[in-house]
C-alpha cells in the first residue's frame, strides 16, 4: 500500500476510509435537509393552489427534463464504474469512466441552460409579464428557478470533484486505489443524481395528463 | 488485479449497468403514465416511481447495504429528520 494516499491523523488507510466515507454521509444528510426545506415549501403551496401548480408544470420542457434525466443516469453509473474500477486497482478504467461522467455533467449543465433560455424567452419568470394568469402559478416558476439552480450549482460542484480525481491520479495510480476520494466523489454525485430523479416528477411531470 | 485489457469488467459492471436499465425503464415508465389520465393518482404514482429509482440509486451505485452500520446510521439521519420536517408541517396544514 502506498502512503501517498494516508493523510493526518490517520494511522491508516482503512480507518481513513471509513472516517471519509462517514463524513460524507454526514454531509449528504445535511444536504437531504438543505433540499427537503425547498421540498417541503414545494409540498406545501402545491397543497394550497393544486391547479395552478398542474397548470404552471404543463408550462415546463418535458423533452429537455427527460433527456437531462437521462444523461444523470447515464452518468451515475460511470460515476459508479470508475469507482469500482478505482477500487480494485484498474485504474486506466477508472480514468476513462471519470471523464465521461464530467462530459455527460456539462451536457446536463448546456442542455440546463438551453432550457432555461427556452423558459425565459416565454417570459416564465415570476415578475412583470409573467404570462399564467392561476394564482399560485408564479410560486411553482419560483420553485422550479430556485431547486434547478440549486441542483446545477450542486452539479457544478460534482464535475470539479470528478476532475479533481482525474488530475491527481494522473501521476498517482495507486492514490486513486487507496484514496477515499473516488468513494467520496461517487457519493456526492449519486446523491445530486438522487435528488434530480426526485425533482424531476415534480417539475416536469405535474399536469402532462390534464 | 490487473489492468490487463480483456479483464472481465462484465464481473464487476454487472449490477450497476443492470441498475441503469431498470432507471431507464422507469423513466419511460413515468413518463408514459404522467400522460395517463388519473387524477390525483398522476401525483402518487410519479412520486411512488422516483422513490424506486431514488431508492436503486442508494442501494447500489452507493452501496448503501454494504457500508458500515456508523455509516448507514448517518445516511439515516438526514431522512429521519426529514420525516419531522414534513409530518409536523404537514400535520398544520392538513388540520387547518
């Protein structure tokens, strides 16, 4: 085992592991809390004012949010290759499945932004001009703008830690076998793809049968 | 180990990439039953949906099973205190 990987105060590298991954874990439960408030408001106005949320969600791009739906899951289970192939030493595997994640992360981010060009060009921005006429509907665009610009920042977030990986194990094979980086990486990443998959109904498909 | 190409990665991939085929699969599936007529059972049933495909994502790409009781026990407390969250705001609203 190299000692590149053990960083202080760790005597070694298995407890470091399973600090790294308990901290993470951690982290991510703050993170359930941190989007379970905006989940909840959500839940609540969506209580007081059904149809203008079913009208105001008919409004949203179910094209870009399948697709974009897609594209993360098509990118967790990269993320999840290049973790395993981390873990059990194949580290050229891992170096190629760690880009493809980051690449298939921007695509969600360009496609974000086109969508959200599409949104703004119909005026669905809470404010003057704002074009649904139910009370309530400016509340479901106030969330949608709020939780997916969250979601992207959090995204963001995920594709620098993927590159990370990528740059430091470029000299350092065994960093990437040792290391809880990968782990931890993947961790993060699964959950912004977790809390999309929750979004996503909620979004998107409120008022497609109406 | 070794990173000799023909290494039989189908070993190791095989249940991630099977989870990926059950998440596509409920993807379309959510997506064809939004357009289905069913009131307010569009709601439960997209929700009901996310929550599988949420909870294949815990479960296996992050092995959620596999990990340490210390470690399931704080992936658990996020959600816990969720429950609080939604059940006492829930228990205002609905009672009004």
């Amino acid at each position: 085992m190299s000692s590149d990987a053990l960083r202080e105060p760790f005597s070694c590298l298995a407890r470091q592991h399973e600090s790294a991954v308990f901290g993470i874990w951690l982290f991510l439960g703050t993170e359930v809390l941190f989007f379970g408030g905006m989940f909840a408001g959500y839940s609540v106005y969506r209580f007081l004012y059904p149809d203008a949320f079913l009208a105001a969600g008919h409004e949203t791009n179910i094209y870009y949010g399948s697709v974009n739906t897609f594209i993360l899951l098509v990118s967790s289970f990269f993320m999840a290759a290049g973790e395993i192939a981390a873990r059990e030493g194949l580290t050229r595997f891992a170096r190629i499945c760690f880009p493809l994640t980051a690449v298939l992360g921007m695509m969600f981010l360009i496609l974000k932004g086109f969508e959200y060009n599409d949104d703004l060009e119909k005026h669905l921005f809470p404010g003057p001009g704002f074009p649904l006429p139910e009370n309530g509907a400016a509340i479901f665009w106030a969330f949608y703008w709020v939780m997916t610009f969250v979601h992207a920042s959090h995204l963001t977030a995920g594709i620098a830690a993927v590159i990370r990986l990528q740059i430091l194990s470029r000299n350092h094979p065994e960093w990437l076998r040792d290391s809880p980086s990968a782990k931890v990486t993947a961790l993060y990443w699964h959950f912004v793809d977790a809390i999309w998959v929750m979004l996503f109904p909620l979004l998107y498909l409120a008022g497609r049968s109406s | 180990m070794s990173d000799e190409p023909g290494f039989s990665m189908w070993r190791l991939l095989k249940v991630p990439f099977l989870a990926l085929v059950a998440l596509t699969v409920l993807l379309g599936s959510t997506i064809f039953l939004s357009y289905v007529p069913m009131g307010s059972m569009n709601l439960v049933v997209s929700l009901l949906i996310a929550g599988i495909k949420a909870g294949i994502i815990v479960t296996i790409f992050m092995e959620l099973p596999k990990s340490s009781a210390v470690q399931q026990l704080a992936a658990g407390v996020g959600v816990f205190w969720l429950m609080f969250l939604f059940l006492l705001g829930f228990a205002d609203y609905l009672t009004r």
